[in-house]
C-alpha cells in the first residue's frame, strides 16, 4: 500500500528525518510511534506532500508519488486529519462536510448517510459553526470530512490529543469498522499505548528521525516500550 525508502527531511537547515523507512500493508493499521519531537508529524507531511524530502522515494500503490504537488496526492487516494484537526471555524458543519464531497468531485450530500451513522452528533449540529465545536466534536468533524473523499489510505495525527474519553471510544469504535471493512488502509500516529494495541495491526517506532523499531502489534512487548518510548 504504502512504502517509505531511506527519506531524508531538512527543515532551515536542520535534518530532521534520517532514512525513514517503513511500509503500511493494504487494508491494516499501522501505529506510528515514538516520544515528542522525533519527527512523527513530519514524516506524516512529507507523505502528503506539505514537505519535499531531499532523498528517498514514496510510493503508494506501487506508483511513486514522491515528485506529486499535494492536491495530486490527495486525488491519488491519500486523507489526512493533522493534529489540531484544522477544520473550518466560520463554516457550519454541513459546509465543512460539503467541502470532503467537493474534493473528491461527488455530488453535495453523497456519504453523508454513512458518516452520520460513525458519528451521530455531527447530523444534530449541521447548522452549528465549526469554531463552536468541543475538540472532540471537531475531530469527529475532521475525520468525518476525510473520510467523504472516500481515501484509499487515511492518515491520523494523534486523534485522541485533548478528547474526552466517550468520543475517544467512539473514534476507536470508527477505526475498528473500517478496518474491518477492508476498504482503506490506515495510518495512525497514537502516543495513548492501550488505544495503539488495541487498534494496529503493525507498529512503526522512530526516534532522532528514523525508524528504530517495527513489525507486528505482537511485538510491541514492554521491553520495547521501556527502549523507546518511555520518557
């Protein structure tokens, strides 16, 4: 699905990724891990294009998209909630949502049926302006919007930083059906360890910008978890 080879990032003249390398199999969830500041989120924007690396390759599907302009990547299949969800605050929900529909070139009101059965409390706010949105109900709206460009891979940026426990569940319970569905595969940066475990297939953890420990959930034992991730 998707494969990442030897990714170099420098950002004002500081490398921040070193030879990335991990791939995330067709129809799994794979966690990406690893203390703050590691280079999670920008290997995350270096996948869709926000950030150029100056060495290494990206291909999704077997296509190479490392040279595509952002938009191309987005058309190729790839959805991204960042941290922070960037919604629309002035839009209502029904625009935010509208937005997901336009981008992929469907009709206004296509899929929205499905993302009102994930996520209920987003057809009872339609009129509500997206800025007046608790977080949770802001990335409810986020991932909502993503998932209406019907991605073959989506990309999750810490969806549970600052969400309140219930929609915390009801985001896992989201991740679950699709996985399940078999439709898309899923990338998820996760610090939460039980919410990783409980969702991924396959792990991925970095640290100083490179991939230093992989494979199945399986293999995620404390020892690991002591070696790089425990503060």
């Amino acid at each position: 699905m998707l494969s990442l080879e030897n990714i170099e990032v420098s950002i004002g003249g500081s490398q921040i990724l070193r030879g990335v390398q991990f791939h995330v199999p067709e129809k799994s969830v794979t966690c990406l891990m690893g203390r703050n500041g590691v280079g999670k989120t920008t290997t995350l924007r270096t996948i869709t294009g926000l950030l150029r690396q100056s060495r290494g390759r990206i291909t999704l599907n077997g296509r190479d998209i490392s040279a595509m302009p952002p938009e191309e990547r987005a058309r190729a299949g790839i959805g991204f909630v960042p941290q922070g969800r960037e919604i629309f605050p002035h839009l209502t929900v029904e625009e935010n949502l509208h937005i997901g529909c336009v981008a992929r070139g469907m009709k206004i009101g296509a899929g929205l049926d499905r993302i009102f059965t994930l996520f209920p409390i987003l057809k009872e706010f339609l009129p509500r302006k997206g800025g007046m949105l608790s977080g949770g109900q802001q990335q409810q709206l986020a991932i909502g919007r993503a998932l209406l460009t019907e991605p073959k891979l989506l990309i999750l940026d810490e969806p549970t930083e600052g969400i309140q426990p219930n929609v915390i569940d009801q985001i896992g319970d989201t991740i679950r059906l699709l996985r399940e569905e078999g439709k898309m595969s899923i990338l998820l940066v996760e610090q939460y360890l039980d919410f990783a475990r409980e969702l991924a297939d396959e792990f991925a953890i970095m640290d100083r910008g490179a991939v230093v420990a992989s494979g199945p959930i399986a293999n995620l034992t404390e020892e690991v978890i002591q070696a790089h991730l425990v503060v």
